[in-house]
C-alpha cells in the first residue's frame, strides 16, 4: 500500500503546505508484478475493510497488552508492580485521597505555625513600661504566652491609674496657661492703643503739611470753571482745520495721480499706434492658418497608412519569434526523447535487483538478531554467575556462622546438664536412691559451675541455630536454582550459535560487537542500494510516461509550426504591398509635416501666433481709451477739490475771531493760559473730591485723637515680653504632659488590642490543632507510615492483587501438578522500601516460601501465563464494559518440556471453550501439530505471504 501524507514540507524555509492526501493499494503476483487494487482513499477503505473485517473504529478498540508486561508484574519490585497495576485498575482516586489529605494536613500545620508566628509579632508589640519582670519574659525565647497574659490584664490596670493621674495633671497646668493668655490680651490690647495714639498724630501732622496743595487745587477750580465757556468755540475751530488740511492732502493725492495717468496715457498711446500698424502680419498669419487646416485629410491619410505599417512589420517580426521559438522547443524535445530512451532501455532490469537486494537485507537483519540474542544470553549469563558466586560467598560465610552457632549451642546445653546434675546433688543423702539412676551410693557428686546458662540462652541459641539452619537450605536451594538457570541459558548460546554458523561460518563467539557493527554497516549500504535502485525504478517508470507526453507535445509542435510558417510568409507579402504605397504618399507632403504629430504642432504653433497678434492688438486699443478716460475724470475731481477748500478757509477765519473775543471776556490773557487752566469735567470732580476728603480726614483724626488721649490719661505701657516668657514655660509643660498622656493611653490601647487579638488567635490555634490531629494522623496512615509501610492505593492495589491471584493460582496450579502457589508478600521490608505487592512462590515440594525470580524459565511462562489469565478475568470484572475476548500469546512456549507443554495448552483450551479467542505466536514444532487452525506465513523470493491451515 501506498499512501501520500495531507502534509508536504515546503522546498523553501519552514513549515509544510497542506495537499490532498493519496492512497493506492497493490498486490504482487506470483512473477512480482503489481496489480491495482484500489487506487484513492476511499476504495482503499472499502478494500482493507473487505480483507480484515474491521473499519477503523473497530480496530482502534482492539487492546494489546504485551506479554513482558506480565512477566514484569510477576518478578518486579511493589514500586514497579504499582505501577502497573495503576494503568490497569486506574486508581488515580485513590492516590488523590492521599495527596489531598497530605494537602489539608500540610495546610493545617502551616496554619498552625502563621498562628504561633503572628501570636509572637504581636507579643513582642506589649508595652511594658515599667514592669521589669513582664519585661523579662518578653526577652525570652521562646516566649511563654500564657505567663505573659497573666501578667498583660493587671499591667493594663496600672497604666489606666497611670492615665488618670496624668490627665488631672494636664487640667491644673491647662487652667495656668489659660490665665497667663488672658492677662496677655489685655497687655495687648493696651499697647494697641498707646500705638494707635502715635499713628493719629502723626496723620494729623501729615494733613496739616497739606493745607497750601488744597488751597491751589481750589484756585485749580476755579479757573476750570471760567475755561469751560470757551471750550466748544475751541474745538469747532480745531475741527474745520483738520477738515482744511485733510482736503489739501486729497487735493495733492489727486494731483499726483492725474500726473500718473497722463504719463500712462502717452505709452498707450504709442503701443496703440504701433499695434494698428501691425494688421499685414495678422493677415498673413491667417492665410498659414487657413492652408494648414486644408491639408490635415492628406496628413491623417499618410498617418493611418504609417501605422498600418508598422502594425504589419510588428506582427511579422512576432510570428518570426514564434517560429524561431517553436524551431528551438522541437529540437530541445527530440534530444530529451532520445536522452530518456536510452535511460529507459538501460533500466529495464532494476525491479529485480531491488526485489534481490531486500532479500540480502531480511537475511542479514534476521542474522544481527540471532547475534543480539546471543549477546544478550551472554550478559545474561554473567549476571547469574555473579548471583551465584555471590550466594555461594554467602553460603561458605554461612556455614562458618553456623558452626559457630552449633558449638555454641552444644556448649550451652552441657553447662545446663551440669547444672541440673550440680542441682540434684544438692538434696542427695547417704544410702538414699539417686533419682536418676537409683544407686544408694554417690561416690563423685556433680559440682555446682560459677556461671549458669539460663533456659532463655538456651532458647535462643537454638533458635539461632535453626534459622542459621534454614537459611543455609534457602541458599542451597538458589544456588542449585543459579546453576540450572546457567546451565539452560549455554544451552540456548551454544543452539543459536550453531544457528549463527550454518549462515555465517567465519563467526567467532568472541568477536559479537565486531561482527554487530559490519553487519550494521552492511544493512545500511544495502538500505541505502536499495533506496537508489528503487528511485532509479520510479525514474524509469516516470521517463516512460515523459517519453509518451513527450512525443504528443512534438507532433502538436510540429502541426502548430507548420501553421505558423504560413501565416508567416502572408503577413510578408501584406507588409511590402502596405510599404510601396506609403513611400508614394510621403513624396507629396513636406518632410517636417509628414506625422501627425510635427503637423498638429505646426498648426497650433501658427494658430498660437496669429492668436497673440490679435490679442496684442486688442489689448492696446482697450487700454488706450480706458486711460483717456481716467485722464478726464481725475481733471474734473481736482476743479471741485480746489473750490472746497477755499470755502472751507473763509469759514474758519471767521470762527477764529469769535474765539478770541470770547477770550478776552473771561480773563485770560492769552490762549497759553486757556489751555492751562482747561480740564475734563472728571478732571474737576476729581480735584473736587480731593478737596472733600482733605477736610473730612483732618476733622476725623482730630476726634479720634482726642478721644484716644481721654482714655489713655491715668495708664501705663505694660511689659508683654515678660507675660510671652510666662505663657511659653507654662505651654511647655502642658506639652510635656501632654505628651506623656498620649503616650501611655496610647500603649494602653495596643496592649488591650494585643490581649484581645492574642486571646483570639489561642482560640484558633487550639482549634487547629485538634483538626491536624485527625487529619494529619489519617494522611500519614494513608502516606504508608504504619506498622505495614503501605499506602492506601497500594493497599487497594494488593486487594485487586489478592483477586488476580485467586483466579491466577487455578490455572497455575493445574498447569504444574499442584507444586507453585502464588502468594503475595506480607512482610514489611528492611528500611524505608515499600513493600505489600511482591510476590512469593509457595512449593509444595518443599513446603516453603521463595521469591518468584528463582524459577526456572519455564515455570516463569507458566506462572507469567496463569498471572495473564487472571488478570485478563479480574479485569473484566472490576472495569464495566471492558470486554477481554481474544489473546495473543507471542513466544515462550520453547522452554516448556512436553508434560508443561501439554499443561499450558489444556489451560488455554479451557478458556477457548469459554467463548474467548487464543491466538498462538510461536515457532515449535510440536505446538503447531497441536493446533487445529493456523495462520501461517511463508517466506518467499518475493516477499511473504499468509495462508489459512485448518486440520479436520
């Protein structure tokens, strides 16, 4: 199958660009050929579901759980078996519990430790003024709050007694200062007086000083009053003067400007005369005009037949290009055909170089295996020897131990004998039976020893014994396991080595890594071979489809050429006809007017020309009698202006001698004096009111003065410095008071405020610790610290542990005769390892416990198998809706003897018959005559391909 991603990266930079997604389906015949099948996506889907009997949502539901995976919860440690089981059971709930109870009791303790914190800040706050031993227990560390608590209420006590005095201290000094102030007012007051008093003196000295400027700004007045009468003949005088001289400045601007005109007039004059003159070259001008305009048909004519023309040259010289172009793509086309089929030809043979190099590749690939096998075996092989070096260590140290441990023991009992002998000889009497052996007479009594072995050293002596005893077995036992496990894995080196040879008979077992790495050399030449063989096909198969596309394009470029010479060679003959009769056309037209262009430029140029003739002509003659015009009315305006003004002077003499009559009648002597003493009618009401205010000031301060002198008669200027140097010594204490008063009610109230917030956060901390002692006893419980050192999903886990192993042991059990029992460790392990998921195998052989890792590889499958089986049920089980009803088991069954061989078959019969599908990967021999229907693969030349065998 063949398949083309949606995704194609881009040839330049990043990123990919997005195409529509290909698929195409093969099938090899027997000769390697290939033959379509489907050839898009959709026919694909239709024919993969037609084969396998699954669409793509089926198949995503299949669930493969690999068969190492079992292996690795038979024999791993409870870390990694949680692990295992966790995916499987999903117990992330459980696991949740524990960390959210580890959350709120962390969150607790915490709480409890910003409590502790916060009640120190605010201990070390207390105020404790003059309490040394309060003080004392401040300093301390840490502190003892409830001591200092005691002591807070009744500090608190002594500082509000401490208040009270300080503020009835602060009311006495308050009443002084308040005396002095008001003592001080009254000074004040009296000094205010005494400099009123030399203020209004000195105000009335600067009044008087005034009395003379008063007396002339009445006079001032007066004259003011008299300049009035004359002020209107004044101005009217002063207005027809500046009427004068205001018509003899228009007089002089309008003769100016006359002078102006006349000047213009003289030069329009002259310009209109010449203009006038001028009518010959206006009317030859538009005789040009007029022979231009009656030649523009044979112009546009000899234009029209230019650009033909020239439109016939322009296609021609096209054609040609194409023509030329067409020339160069046949030849460039018949030297690709050629190329390719020479390509072609020379790899016709490739395919089957491919199909030859990938067989050398499977071969080689399938040898590296069988090498990576044996090295494997071999680091295998060291790592059990050194296992059973190890215990064999053990085992000789052991031994010592328990010789020593034998005579330690034997010494034991015989002091015991000896003692028990010393203690009959005790109550032994003369001609009296021993009570051990009966004889009357007692020739040698036992002594009594200086020390004595109690029953108690006895007991644990030989308890030491037997479990020295019991270990030695143990170790016997997987050291003899150790050996047969050495023994099976030579085997399998020494089967796959032979293996190794009969396909590579220079190898040497000493020289693996060599050998690994030629070989992976090898492969990769070869992957590389067969990369370029195989572009090299494609490249065949894509030049023979160039070639066919290649030969269409040269016959419709040969048929588009012909049809293009055509053509060509009939726009030739139209472009020399076209020509001749141009050439005609231009010998009858002037060689600068021949284009439309150098024509319509001519003519406008003469057009412009006899435009500018008239324009110049009429613009002279306009201005001409404008001016004359003008020159006419500026004449008449200077008679009337000189008339005005000399009616305008004999008024204002005649007004003039009025004035000065006026004059005279009213006392000045001359008009100097008239405009000194004239003044705005505002001016005199201001010199008015000066005069007022002078006499209402001067009578003001004169009664305030007096009345100021009455009251100040009998009294004395009081010292004020002195009553101010009072007042601040007083104000100063008060301050002081003051001060100390704020300060202890202040520390008053924090320290309420301290007892108060202390109390409360006790409250709290009491409460919180009463929380933290269920929750963090259950978080540590659920954490593993407990007698087990299990957690709580571990505990769940064991619990799903105990059910796969109740279902597990069934089969197990059957498949080995009823000699291995899986149980699971219940021990607590050594140190700080967690335990409660390992497992045990219990042999009946035996009667004893031992760890899984001891058996042999083929009781491992079989315990691997059963544990698979188990789980595949318990599963089921626990988890709705999950149905487990087909398994794959891949390998394993080559190390089972015929009678375990049998066993295992029986077990995986009994789940067949329960409606489950078994599906069996393996390559022995004996179990493929043992099943009824097989799927078999078989290699060919070609490739591989399946086949269905079923055994009536």
């Amino acid at each position: 199958m063949a398949f083309t991603p949606a995704g194609k990266k881009e040839s330049k930079g990043e990123g990919y660009t997005t195409i529509n997604a290909r698929s195409e389906l093969y099938l090899y015949d027997k000769d390697g050929k290939e033959q379509l099948l489907a050839a898009n996506v959709r026919e694909v889907d239709e024919k993969i579901k037609e084969l396998i009997q699954l669409d793509a949502n089926q198949f995503r539901q299949i669930l493969m759980i690999p068969q190492g995976e079992f292996r690795k919860l038979l024999t791993s440690d409870s870390k990694d078996k949680e692990l295992i089981l966790q995916r499987l059971f999903h117990t992330e709930l459980y696991k949740t519990i524990q960390e959210k109870l580890k959350s709120e009791a962390d969150e607790l303790k915490r709480s409890v430790e910003s409590s502790i914190e916060e009640r120190t800040r605010e201990l070390v706050r207390i105020h404790f003024e003059e309490n040394e031993e309060l003080q004392s227990l401040l300093l301390e560390n840490p502190l003892n709050d409830h001591r200092i608590l005691n002591l807070l209420a009744p500090h608190i006590e002594e500082m509000e007694k401490k208040e009270k005095e300080l503020r009835q201290q602060y009311e006495n000094v308050q009443e002084k200062r308040d005396a002095y102030q008001k003592d001080l007012a009254e000074a004040k007051s009296v000094v205010d007086q005494y400099n009123l008093q030399e203020k209004l003196k000195n105000q009335k000295e600067s009044l008087l000083a005034l009395k003379p400027e008063i007396e002339s700004i009445d006079h001032e007045i007066v004259l003011a009053r008299r300049a009035s009468h004359l002020v209107q003949q004044d101005e009217y005088c002063h207005k027809l003067n500046r009427n004068l001289n205001e018509l003899k400045s228009q007089l002089a601007t309008l003769s100016e400007e006359k002078q102006t005109i006349t000047e213009k007039l003289l030069t329009a004059t002259r310009i209109f005369e010449e203009e006038t003159n001028n009518e010959p070259l206006r009317e030859q001008a538009s005789k040009r005009v007029t022979q231009l305009e009656n030649m523009e048909k044979d112009i546009d004519s000899l234009d029209t037949l230019m650009n033909e023309t020239g439109e016939l040259k322009e296609r021609y010289e096209k054609q040609q290009g194409i023509v030329t172009k067409q020339n160069e793509q046949i030849s460039f086309l018949q030297k690709g055909i050629k190329e390719r089929e020479i390509r072609v030809k020379a790899g016709e043979n490739g395919q089957e170089h491919v199909f030859q190099l990938e067989k050398n590749v499977q071969e080689k690939l399938s040898l590296l295996e069988q090498i990576s096998d044996m090295n494997q075996l071999e680091q295998n092989l060291q790592c059990v020897k050194t296992e059973r070096d190890q215990l064999k260590t053990r085992y000789s140290q052991l031994e010592d131990r328990l010789q020593d441990a034998s005579e330690t023991l034997t010494f034991l009992e015989g002091k015991w004998n000896s003692a028990q002998a010393a203690l009959l000889a005790k109550g032994l009497a003369d001609d009296a039976p021993c009570p051990v052996c009966g004889c009357e007479h007692h020739p040698n009594p036992a002594v009594e020893a200086d020390t004595i072995p109690s029953s108690e050293d006895l007991k644990v002596a030989k308890g030491k014994q037997q479990e020295l005893e019991a270990e030695e077995k143990k170790l016997s036992l997987a050291i003899a396991q150790e050996e047969t496990k050495i023994q099976g894995i030579q085997e399998q080196i020494e089967n796959i080595y032979k293996k190794i040879r009969e396909k590579k008979r220079d190898f040497k077992q000493f020289e693996i890594g060599e050998t690994q790495s030629l070989l992976m050399k090898e492969i990769e030449s070869l992957k590389t071979n067969i990369a370029s063989k195989k572009k090299e096909v494609e490249q065949v198969k894509v030049m023979g489809e160039e070639i066919r596309k290649g030969r269409e394009k040269l016959e419709e470029l040969e048929g588009a050429r012909g049809k293009n010479q055509d053509m060509l060679q009939e726009l030739n003959t139209l472009f020399h006809t076209k020509n001749t009769t141009l050439e005609k056309v231009k010998e009858s037209i002037p060689l600068e007017l021949r284009t439309k262009a150098q024509f319509n430029q001519v003519l406008q140029k003469e057009k412009q020309r006899l435009k500018e003739l008239k324009t110049s002509f009429e613009r002279a003659q306009k201005q001409y009698y404008e001016l004359l015009n003008q020159n006419s009315v500026k004449e008449s305006q200077v008679k009337d202006k000189e008339i005005h003004i000399e009616n305008v002077n004999g008024e204002m003499k005649a007004e003039r001698d009025a004035f000065l009559t006026l004059l005279t009648e009213q006392g000045f002597s001359h008009y100097k004096a008239f405009l000194e003493a004239k003044k705005s009618e505002s001016e005199v009401t201001v010199l008015q009111e000066k005069v007022k205010k002078y006499g209402e000031d001067l009578r003001s301060v004169t009664d305030r003065l007096s009345d100021i002198d009455q009251i100040l008669k009998d009294k004395q200027r009081p010292d004020i410095q002195r009553i101010e140097e009072d007042i601040i010594k007083v104000t100063d204490e008060l301050k002081e008071v003051n001060d100390h008063l704020n300060r202890v009610m202040t520390n008053r109230k924090e320290n309420e405020l301290i007892l108060t917030r202390v109390t409360a956060i006790n409250e709290g901390i009491r409460d919180l610790e009463s929380r933290y002692q269920t929750v963090g006893h259950l978080a540590e419980v659920a954490r593993g610290q407990n007698a087990n050192r299990i957690t709580f999903e571990r505990y769940v886990l064991a619990s799903f542990l105990e059910d796969i192993l109740r279902v597990a042991n069934e089969r197990l059990i059957k498949m080995t005769s009823g000699r291995y029992q899986l149980i699971r460790k219940t021990d607590r392990s050594k140190g700080n390892v967690q335990s409660g998921l390992e497992l045990l195998v219990f042999d009946q052989y035996t009667g004893q416990e031992r760890h899984v890792k001891t058996l042999s590889g083929g009781e491992s499958f079989k315990a691997s198998l059963a544990l698979a089986l188990g789980l595949a049920d318990v599963v089921q089980q626990y988890a709705g809706g999950v149905s487990l009803e087909t398994m794959f088991i891949d390998e394993g069954f080559g190390t089972l003897d015929p009678e375990s061989l049998d066993q295992a078959i029986e077990a995986l019969m009994d789940i067949q018959s329960s409606g489950r599908l078994v599906g069996l990967i393996s390559h022995v021999p004996e179990l493929k005559e043992r099943i009824d229907a097989r799927l078999e693969v078989i290699s060919s030349q070609n490739g591989s391909r399946t086949e269905f065998q079923f055994l009536a």
